[in-house]
C-alpha cells in the first residue's frame, strides 16, 4: 500500500486537483483557461529543467531567475536600442545563459565556493547589471536613454511570434510555441539524463562525487556542465518571456526562481522517483501552472498563494523522503 501512495499519490493528486478547480472555478476547464496555463507552464517549466541539471550533481542554482530576466532585457536592448535582428538577439541571450553557468561552474567547482551562495551571489550582481544600461528603466519601443536619445528599434514579429503564436492543435490556437518548445527540451533533457553515457554520469557525480572521480570520472567537467545547461535553459526562458511581453520589464521575473524551484523539487514525488529528473519536473510545473490559474479564477488573495505552494511543496517532500523511507 505504501509503495502505490508513494509511486502514484502525487499524480492522483494532481488529478484531484483538476477535478477540484473544474468544479469550484467557472471557466477553468476551458481552452483558454488551458492556453493561459500552458504559457505560464512553459517558461516555469524550461527554468525547472535547469534546475534539475544541477540537482542531478548534487548542486543547485538560485540565479537561474536573475539570468532568465537579464536575457529578457538583453533580448529588449539588442533589438530596440541596438535595432538588431531576432537571431542576433537570441545568440546574444544564449551565449549570455551559457556564460553565466560557466562562471557558475568555474566559482564552485575551481574556487570551492558552496553553490547556493555562489549561485545567490551571482544573482544579486545580474540584478544590479541589467538595471545599468537603462538607469532601471524598462525597456521598449520609443523609451528615453539616459543619454538623452529616443530608442528607435523595435521588436521583431518573428521573435514575438516565440511567445504568442499558437499552433492549431485538437482547437484552433490551443497550443503556444512556447510550449512546444518546452516539450522539445524536456524530450532532450529527459533523453539526455536517462540514456546518453553523460546523463549517467552526472548521476554517478551527484550520487557519490567520491566515487565518482576515483572511477576516473572528469567529475569538475561534469558539474560545470550542468551549471551551463542551466544557464541556457534560463536563457530561453527569458527569450520566451520577452518574445511574450514584447518589452523588457525588470519586474516580469520576481516569481520565475521560487516557481522554477518549486517545480522541480516537486518532481522527486512524480511516480516515486525520489531524485531530480526531467519527466517529474514536467509534472510539477504543470501542477505549479494548474494550482496558480485555478487559484487565480476562484479570486484567491494573491498573498496566500506562496504559502499555498509552500504547502504543496512540503507534502510532496513528504511523499518523496518520508513515506519511502518508511516503506524500506
């Protein structure tokens, strides 16, 4: 009984979860209630399966909010104030991503400094960076520089289309391509961890780091490695976020950790995993995406919803650690 609770009591939850909100919120078994939730899923979701790279190490990455909104205003400037294109703009955001989880790597692994304060550190200073260029102004079409000059540039449709367009699925509009994207990344993730000679590997590190090495494992290489998945998964999703807003707003990003964290954790109770993995991740962002929307429809205060998550978090930690370690 105890091992069905712990390998299925999380789904079944987040079944009657669905069940619940269907009843109690009007509207929220609709396809625009599907849509919205899927867009607020899909950039949760892409921050959440960086996290877990990092988990599967043994690590763990605070800045991933701080990198996903430096690569939204990043995204902005290329295009509004240096009137560049949507592919430059998105290599600029991508190489920011990887850049910053190399340096992430590089601090923890080489300077042997613990990775929650690395990584905290290193989200203070991308808060403060992005703010410089515009004097923590948002950033958009016809906004005042510093200097005086107006920003002339504007924001690509090709690169909206990331974050608006929807592809006919089922219904007409239902499904955004910043889902699919999602979908495709956690495929590849999924794939890499679980079948590829490197995803095992960066369990063998994340399980026994000791052992690991004396196996003759590049155990440093590895680590750095998922810092910088992390870091370009944060990218995209702040490509995503400012494809979807078509500006660049220092405040879109204040919930994009706690959500991406929050996700990912809650995918070592999916199916009794008891460890960070891809499919798990999925699972929780979309529990995350269904709690926040029917939350939001039933006008729940918005201060109550962090603790709401919190709640969650906590039963679905006490799936993972405390019913399976009873049932052994």
């Amino acid at each position: 009984m105890a091992d069905t609770v712990i390998r299925y009591g999380f789904l079944a939850l987040l079944a009657a979860l669905i069940v619940f909100f269907a009843f109690a919120a009007p509207g929220f078994a609709s396809p625009q209630s599907a849509v919205f939730i899927f867009q607020s899923v899909a950039i949760t979701g892409i921050l959440a399966l960086g996290v877990t790279a990092t988990l599967v190490v043994g690590g763990f990455d605070l800045s991933i909010g701080s990198v996903a909104t430096s690569a939204m205003m990043a995204a902005a400037y290329a295009m509004v104030v240096l009137e560049q294109n949507a592919l430059v703009a998105v290599l600029f955001c991508l190489a920011i991503g990887a850049l910053v989880g190399l340096v992430n790597g590089i601090i923890i692994v080489y300077m042997r400094v613990p990775d929650l304060l690395a990584t905290l550190g290193m989200m203070f200073l991308l808060v403060g960076l992005q703010r410089i260029p515009t004097e923590g102004r948002s950033i958009a079409t016809g906004m005042t520089m510093p200097d005086g000059s107006t920003a002339t540039g504007t924001f690509s449709p090709t690169f909206l289309a990331l974050g608006r367009h929807r592809l006919d699925f089922f219904i007409d509009n239902l499904l955004p391509v910043s889902v699919v994207v999602l979908l495709v990344l956690a495929v590849l993730i999924w794939f890499f961890l679980e079948f590829t000679r490197f995803g095992r590997m960066m369990y063998a590190v994340g399980s026994n780091e000791k052992a690991a090495e004396l196996a003759g494992a590049p155990v440093k290489a590895y680590k750095i490695w998922a810092y910088v998945i992390s870091g370009v998964f944060a990218s995209i999703g702040g490509i995503l976020l400012a494809a979807r807003l078509g500006r660049g707003d220092i405040a879109s990003g204040n919930n994009l950790l706690l959500d991406s964290v929050a996700a990912a954790l809650i995918g070592f109770a999916v199916l009794g995993a008891a460890k960070p993995n891809a499919f798990g991740t999925a699972i929780g962002a979309l529990f995350v995406g269904v709690l926040l929307q029917g939350l939001t429809m039933m006008n729940a205060p918005y201060y109550t919803q962090d603790f709401v998550k919190g709640a969650v978090l906590v039963v679905a930690l006490v799936f993972t650690f405390a019913l399976s370690n009873r049932a052994r």
